[in-house]
C-alpha cells in the first residue's frame, strides 16, 4: 500500500483561498489527501493556531506548516512602525 501525503488547507473563503485550493488540487499527486478547513469554525481555528498559522490561505503538509505560509501575518512592530497606535499631528 502506497503512502498518502496529508495536506491541509486553511481557507476563510475567500478568492485568494479559492485560488490556493484550486492550485493545491492541480498539483498534488495521486497519493495525496487534500483536506480544506475552513477558519470559520472554532475547532479548525484552533487546530490552525496549533500549527502557527497566521493568516489565510496556509498549507500544512504531513503535520508541518509550508515554509511558504509561515511567518506571516500581523506583526504588532511592524504596525507601529506604519503609524498605528501614533497620534496624528494636530
């Protein structure tokens, strides 16, 4: 029996997931299991933060988040250093 490669999509719905998923299902193999998750629900939230997801759309390949998704997402220094948080000057 073949292995299976288990591959994870986390997806809020919108285009950009849309785009992912459709990418995901035209590259995998046929020993792949594609699974598509949607954040919307708690549990997959929870399972997603549990692999460091971020953002949408993530790929989580056998149990391990794709280099590609990881590491995005809000950044709290990085919106300081765009003016969040600043007064304006009056």
């Amino acid at each position: 029996m073949a292995a299976t490669r288990k591959i994870e999509v986390f997806s809020a719905g919108c285009a950009v997931c849309d785009d992912t998923v459709a990418l995901i299902n035209r590259i995998a193999c046929p020993s792949c299991e594609v699974l598509v998750l949607d954040m919307h629900k708690p549990e997959v939230a929870k399972k997603a933060g549990q692999y460091g997801v971020r953002s949408v759309p993530a790929v989580v390949i056998d149990g391990k988040l794709a280099d590609c998704c990881a590491g995005r997402g809000p950044d709290e220094q990085q919106l300081r250093a765009a003016g969040i948080g600043a007064l304006l000057p009056t």
